[in-house]
C-alpha cells in the first residue's frame, strides 16, 4: 500500500523548525562540509525532544549519509519512519541509506511508495532506476518504466543506452549513444558507454588508438585523456597509463583521477611513490576500505608493516570515533609479528 504524504500536515512544524536559528547552524555545518559535526548537533536536538523528534532525526540520518556513516544513517532514518510513518523526506533519507547499503529490495519498497510523492518525485524515479540496475534483469522493465513517465531527455537518456546495453540490443545502444553525443557533445556518460560498446563491437585496439589520437588534440576536454589512460590501464601498458594520469593531475584536480593514479601506481612496482599519496588520500577518507586494501598491500610489498602500523595510529588519533581503524592496527601488528 503507497503511503500519502500530507504535506499540509508536516508544514507547520517542517517550515517551523526550518526557521530557527539551530537550523541555520545545522546548515552552516552541513555547507561548510562538516558533516559529523552536523550529525551530531542534530542529534543534541533530537535528544532534546526525547529522540521522538522526526525531523531532527531526519536531518541527523540526512547527515550521517554524507558523512558516509550509511548504517547509522539507515538505523536514524528508520526511527523517524516509525515515529512519522507519511512523512516522504524520512522515507527518502531511508531509501537513499538502504541503497548505499545495498539493501536494493528495501529501497525499492520505499522509493515506489516516493512516488506519489510530487516534491519527491524525481529522486524517487531515480531511486527506483537504480535498484533496478542493481537487482539485475531488470532491462526491460527499466525501458518500460522511462517511457510510462515521458521523462525529459537528459533524465532518460542514460537509462536507455544502459538498458539497450543491458538486453543485448547493441546497435540500438550505439545509435542512441551517437545522438546524445550530438545533443551534447563531449558528455562524460555518452563518451564511456560509446567506448564500452565499440569496445565489444570492433575490439580493444582499434577503440584505443582513436580515442589516443583525440586525446593528444588540446581542444578537445580531458575527458579523452581520461578514457584514453583507463584503456591503457586496460591493455596493460601501465608507463602510457601513468603518463596520461600524471599530465591529468597537473593540468587538473579531479578526485577520482588522483584515485587512480594511485590506485595504479601501489600495484605497478611504485609503491614508494604511491603510499604517501595513499596516506593523504586516507587523512581525507579514513573509511575507505579500498584505499586500506591498496595501502596495505603496498605496504607489504615492500616490507613496510611498520610504517602502515604508526600511520594508521595517527588515523585514530584524528578519528578515535572510528573503531575499525583499531581492528586494522591489530591486524597489521599480526602481520608484522608473523613476518618478523
């Protein structure tokens, strides 16, 4: 049964509470980037009120999901629901923790009951595309449901092309591609889906060469350079990979670029060159259990337990509430115990 969201019922108390200056502080924090500062402030408020506050909980969860803390935000979220069963922005925070969470059903339940929802329609129209990405086989019933809404072009384009991609209709992938590329050229997802599928159709090698030759034109954005480095990656030439990534971080500053260059350069015989950029990258994403797995395996490479050990004590001492960083300590004096 879909849940009606009464929106007169929660505007009272919603715009009250919007209005009050602990929530201009709760969006300074948010704003400025400090989440857990955020989550914790709206915490304090929900407290307050007994923990039976929806909306403060809401926004606590809301923060908590940027601060990447995505079982907390679920739980948080899920207690406004109970509180506040009809109100849609607690259901959406829910939603959007549970699929981060991978809890693709559970996001599912709740972004189809968003969508009667008209304030919150679009991100659960979203929401429900990508649990359906996630649940596999969905193709046809993504493609259904793009058209039942009518949605605009730029919302139902990269649907499409993934779902054409999806039933194996690679022809029709690839002239939708083409005509988002003329609709809007240079597009970062018309680009990568375009290679995929010429990838499949012509082979690797001739995709490469002609997308190394529009990297080399200046005119042309980065996004060339980039495909151009993750093909190489892809090939196995790793020098003309890293070249690519190295020109991109100096000409750039693209978070996920500076990822991969170092992600590349721990597992390619650099590891003295990689571990203090995966430090740094760690000092700004101390969850990230990718960016561990790298740095420690780096570190093994090249007999460096040790200094893996005495960063990751200096993690703790920036963030002593994140308790997994103590497990990993444990395990790499283990590993160090064992190897010495």
């Amino acid at each position: 049964m879909v849940c009606q969201f009464n929106f007169r019922q929660y505007s009272y108390i919603f715009f009250k509470y919007m209005a009050s200056n602990e929530y201009n502080t709760y969006i300074t924090l948010c704003n400025s980037g400090n989440y857990k500062e955020a989550a914790f402030f709206a915490e304090q408020q929900a407290v307050a009120t007994g923990y039976k506050n929806e909306f403060w909980l809401t926004q606590e969860a809301k923060a908590l999901l940027h601060s990447g803390n995505h079982t907390r935000a679920y739980e948080i979220a899920s207690k406004a629901v109970q509180i506040a069963p009809a109100n849609s922005y607690a259901l959406c925070v829910r939603a959007d923790a549970a699929l981060k969470l991978g809890k693709y059903k559970n996001a599912l339940d709740d972004y189809s009951e968003l969508l009667s929802s008209e304030k919150l329609l679009s991100n659960a129209r979203k929401g429900v595309l990508s649990c359906l990405e996630h649940l596999g086989n969905k193709w046809q019933q993504i493609l259904n449901l793009i058209n039942e809404w009518n949605l605009p072009y730029n919302e139902m384009i990269l649907w499409k092309v993934k779902a054409y991609k999806g039933l194996k209709r690679s022809d029709d992938a690839l002239a939708e591609c083409q005509e988002w590329l003329k609709r809007i050229p240079h597009n970062k997802f018309a680009l990568k889906l375009l290679v995929e599928l010429e990838i499949e159709k012509y082979g690797l090698e001739p995709v490469m060469a002609k997308i190394g030759k529009m990297a080399k034109i200046s005119s042309l954005p980065p996004i060339y350079a980039e495909i151009y480095a993750s093909l190489c990656k892809k090939a196995g030439k790793t020098e003309a990979a890293l070249d690519q990534y190295k020109k991109l971080t100096i000409s750039g500053n693209d978070p996920w670029i500076m990822r991969q260059q170092v992600f590349l350069l721990a597992r390619t015989g650099h590891e003295s060159e990689a571990l203090p950029l995966l430090e740094e990258q760690l000092r700004m994403h101390p969850q990230d259990k990718y960016l561990h797995k790298s740095y420690k395996s780096a570190c093994k490479r090249i007999n460096r337990i040790d200094r893996a050990i005495s960063f990751l004590e200096e993690l703790i001492t920036l963030f002593p509430e994140d308790k997994k960083l103590l497990g990993r300590v444990k395990n790499l004096k283990k590993v160090f115990k064992n190897d010495g």
